[in-house]
C-alpha cells in the first residue's frame, strides 16, 4: 500500500475527434504532440519535454451511450488492484475493471462515492513521470474536485490516498474551498458543486502565461469560455472553459 500521499500523475483527453481536439490545444495550450510507436491511437501531450498527458478516442459504445468528451485524471498508487478493491468497498465504484496497457502500465476506471470518476494508475516498472516547476505553462496546475459535499469528500480522498489538508476558504454561500496537498505545496481543492452542475465532477486546470491571451486563442480556435477570468488567491486567474467538442478545461494564470 502507499505509504506516502498519491499523487495526480497524468491526465487525459477522451474525445469525440483526435485530430481537431489535437489542433485546438496545440493552438490554445501550444502542447507538443506525439503518437507512441505500441499505440498509434494514443498521443502523449508534451509541455517542453515533461509529458502531462494525452488524448485518445472515445469508444464507439461510449459514443453510442451520448457519453460526454472529458478530462480524466490518473492517481498514482502501487498496487491498482488493492486499490480498486478498496475504493469498491469504501463506497465508490469500479467502472472499468484492473488492466494492463503493454508497456506502460496498469489502470483501473473508477468514481468515488458521489460519482466522480477518475484512473487510478501504476506505471510499469514504478517509472516516474519527469518533473518541472508546478507553474510551468502546458503543465496541470491545479486538480479541483466539485461534489455533492465538498467536506465529505475530502474525508474519502484523505482516508483513501493519504491527501493532506492544506487550508480552507470560507466562499460565503457558497461554502467552503478546501486546498489539499499530496506533499509539499496545494495541489488542489475541493468544493460543493452548484446546484445547476447535474453531477459531481473533476476538473483541471492548466497553466498559461497570460490568461487574456489565451481566452483570446480559446475563443479564435472555436472554444467557449463559460466562467472568467476571474481573479482568485495567490494571486492567478484563472477562467472555465469548454473545447469544440465540449469537454471542458480550465485556465490560470498569474496576475500581471
């Protein structure tokens, strides 16, 4: 089992179309992009030369089932089905049963208790993903979780992966923001949805130089920007975006 706090390691885009999703982000985040030689189907999303993620398919049974484009993020743990089989008896679900991708790793499908879904994930060979600063442009800045009870979702995460409370925000009516850590500095927070989201959900936010240049390049590039930019600590803005295939993303930036 971990013995350390499990970290956000990758994520990817899961889309309706590969090669407009490949060029709006290239245009938008200015990710590099590359197909791997075992997987012609999968590319791999480069800031500089840190890989953060990448961008495949949907099936055509999810693509049957008006399965939505989204974001997905990977929890790095060391044993994927121990996991698994905790988060199915702490009251979350497995959607895609424990697998093996040739030469990559293994994964599981899964949704904590309030429904949302995430990978949990053991690279083959317990390689590690390259590094950079947290804030550099391209990398995923920020993992921010909207459930049905912000607070009591926290506690599951923190029972489950070891996540470490860092500090709360009091938001008014809107209740309250609390900041996580997988070690070191906040890594994410975590919140109440508002009543119009229809479920709860992760989203992810990725760093940009300038956050008026890049709703200007989202918009230009057929994106929507449906919240922002909003001025939040730190301080960053940030703004809620959705991609022409309507997964939605989010931006931050620093204050300039």
């Amino acid at each position: 089992m971990t013995t350390k706090p499990a970290p956000f390691i990758w994520h990817d885009l899961i889309t309706t179309d590969v090669q407009a999703a490949k060029a709006f982000y290239a245009q938008v985040i200015g990710w590099s992009m590359q197909s791997l030689p075992e997987h012609d189907d999968y590319t791999v999303l480069s800031a500089g030369s840190v890989g953060i993620g990448g961008i495949m398919a949907m099936s055509p049974d999810a693509c049957e089932r008006g399965a939505p484009a989204c974001w997905q993020g990977y929890i790095a743990v060391d044993d994927v089905d121990v996991y698994a089989d905790r988060i199915l008896s702490g009251g979350g679900a497995v959607i895609r049963p424990a697998a093996d991708i040739p030469n990559v790793g293994r994964f599981a499908l899964v949704a904590d208790p309030q429904g949302a879904v995430f990978i949990i994930f053991k690279p083959q060979g317990g390689q590690t993903i390259p590094s950079a600063a947290p804030t550099t442009p391209g990398l995923v800045g920020w993992n921010e979780l909207h459930a049905t009870d912000g607070l009591k979702a926290f506690d599951w995460y923190s029972e489950m992966f070891g996540w470490i409370q860092s500090r709360d925000m009091d938001m008014g009516p809107m209740g309250i923001y609390r900041l996580f850590a997988t070690g070191g500095e906040p890594v994410g927070g975590m919140m109440t949805k508002m009543p119009e989201m229809p479920k709860p959900f992760w989203a992810y936010y990725f760093n940009v130089e300038s956050i008026d240049d890049a709703i200007e390049r989202t918009t230009k590039a057929g994106g929507k920007v449906i919240n922002g930019p909003h001025e939040v600590p730190g301080p960053m803005y940030i703004a809620n975006c959705q991609d022409p295939q309507g997964a939605w993303f989010s931006m931050v930036a620093p204050k300039q």
